[in-house]
C-alpha cells in the first residue's frame, strides 16, 4: 500500500479517493462523514502488552490498518539514533497507556523496517500517524510536547475522557468537597498504576498538607526525581507545603500588625505578617501585603518581596482571581 504525506504532515493513501480526503484534511475539514467513536465496535479488554506493541512491515496490516477498525492506532516511526524519537517516544507511550486501551500504539523502527518506511514516504522522524478505521486521519512529524500530544490523541477519541483522566477529576471533585479518605485512596490507585503521573503526585502532596502531615510532605517531596520536582503541577504542590511551613512559623498575626504600626517601615515584619496571613488561608491580604513591601522596598533582602509572590502565584495557579489581580498590581509596580 503506497501512500502521500500532505503539506501539513498528514498520510493519506494513494488512491483517488484516499487523496481526496487529504485535500480535506490540509484544510482541517477531516475525513468526510467520520463515524463516531460511539458507533464503532466495543473497544475489546486490551492486557497492557497488546496497548504499546512493535510491529513490522509483515505484521503492519494487521497490526494498524486492521486493528484500526476496532480502536485508534497511533504509530510512532522512529529510530534507536534519533535523538527526538527518545523524548517522543516515552511520552507518547504514556498517555496512550493512560487511554486503558481506548488507543493503541505501534512503534515502527525504520531501520528494521526500511521498505514500509519507504511505501509511507517518511522522509524525517519522529514520525507519527494515527489511524481508524484502516485509514490514516491525522499525522505530524517532530517531537512535541504533552500538552500537544493529549489534544492528538483526544481528537482520536472524540473528546472521550480516559479512566485516567475521569478517575483523577472524581479525586479532584472529592478533595474539594473535603471528603479527603476518597481523593487519598484515588490519588494513590492512579500513582501505583502510574509512578510518574503529575495531577496524582501532585494531588497526594496537597492531600497530606490539607491534613497537616508535613512530615509526610517532607518525605514524598524528598523522594521524587529531580524532573518531577519541575512538572508544573507538582512545583506548585511543593510551593504550596513550602509557603504553609513558612506561614506557620512566621507569628501571630495581632502581635505581627500591633509591632507593624510602631514601624511600618519595619519590612521583615510586614514579610512575616504577610507569610501568616498565607499561613491562614487569608491569601489576599497575604498578597496586598507583599506588594505593599515591595512597593517600599523593592531590593530588601535580594527582592525577598517579588519572589514569595512569584511563589504564591505558582501555588495558587495561574487561573485563580487573586493571582490574575495580583499579577497585574505587581506589574504596574514595576513598570512604574
């Protein structure tokens, strides 16, 4: 089977009827009258092997194009000296792992398997195709990040959530409604079935802060990989445990405002005050304060001001009002 890569990265077979639903799809239109998800085939039970599997040019009908007709099939082209392939390759397996068998995907080595590589004109790797329905509907080239990646594979399935990503929004849902027992035993289910899952690590160290066990904060905080420590949700968990130990020991907040209006220039009070307001929950006048000393003393103590600010919006998330707001006064304070 020959087949033509569209301008956009893109496959499409090589037949009149395949190249006019390439048109289609450079033009973003998509292949034409898609069957839903819903009306294909029951997904069937897939062991973990059958998820992530490598294929060859002998097995690739089956394996793809065949195996397309019952659930998406991702196939990732890559080869062991290609640099990209091996930042692709890991975390392209793991959200589709992520899927429990709503997608599958094949790992193609183009150097074992040079004659397929040629009948699907790939000329740079990583390479990835995905299919359904023994067609090729969408494809780039390139190593992209996660956030591009899901909304690859979330287009396969039609917006479909994965048990995943379902079982983590129902932790979420619990850890907001306070039953805590319910998001700690879903939080880790999801971390023991994926150690490096970034939304349960970060849940499970939010879970041991909302119920005061910072030792046990400490302790998982300590254990994560360097790289983990960097994920975005993550580093906002441990900014969150670092602000709160910071409020706890930073005082009193009456004696902290009685010893503030002797001296409102005294700025490591007005800080201190600032991180037990945090310490509270109080995050606005946390907030309000740490600008006020900012606004007075801009470089006092290396911009401790700017910084625990930066650290609070990071805790808070950049969605929340108070950090939207905050964003913008610090930013006309600078700017001024």
């Amino acid at each position: 089977m020959e087949f033509t890569m569209n301008p956009d990265g893109s496959l499409v077979p090589d037949s009149a009827e395949g190249k006019k639903e390439g048109e289609k799809m450079a033009q973003g239109k998509g292949p034409e009258d898609p069957a839903p998800l819903s009306a294909a085939p029951e997904p069937q039970a897939a062991s973990p092997g059958d998820i992530v599997k490598d294929s060859n040019t002998a097995s690739f009908m089956a394996d793809v194009i065949e195996a397309s007709n019952t659930q998406p099939v991702i196939v990732d082209f890559w080869a062991p000296w290609c640099g990209p392939c091996k930042q692709l390759g890991p975390a392209l397996e793991k959200l589709v792992r992520a899927t429990a068998g709503m997608v599958r995907l094949v790992k193609i080595n183009i150097d074992e398997n040079q004659e397929l590589a040629t009948q699907m004109h790939i000329q740079s790797i990583p390479a990835v195709y995905a299919f359904k329905g023994g067609q090729p509907v969408d494809g780039f080239t390139g190593a992209l990040p996660e956030s591009q990646l899901k909304t690859f594979i979330s287009k396969l399935t039609d917006g479909a959530q994965s048990p995943v990503d379902a079982a983590l929004e129902e932790a979420q849902a619990a850890f907001d409604a306070g039953d805590f027992e319910a998001a700690s035993a879903i939080f880790n289910k999801v971390q023991t079935q994926d150690p490096g899952n970034e939304t349960a690590l970060s849940g499970m160290i939010r879970m041991a802060l909302a119920t005061g066990e910072m030792d046990r904060c400490r302790k998982m905080i300590e254990s994560l990989p360097a790289e983990l420590t960097k994920k975005p949700e993550i580093a906002a968990a441990i900014a969150s445990v670092e602000l709160s130990q910071a409020g706890r020991e930073s005082g009193n907040v009456d004696e902290l405002q009685n010893k503030l209006e002797t001296d409102e220039n005294d700025h490591q009070t007005r800080f201190d005050l600032a991180m037990a307001f945090y310490g509270q929950g109080r995050n606005e006048d946390a907030i309000e304060e740490l600008l006020d000393l900012f606004r007075r003393a801009p470089k006092w103590d290396e911009e401790a001001a700017r910084k625990q600010l930066l650290k609070i919006f990071e805790a808070l998330g950049a969605a929340d009002p108070l950090v939207v707001s905050g964003r913008r006064k610090l930013s006309s304070i600078l700017f001024s």
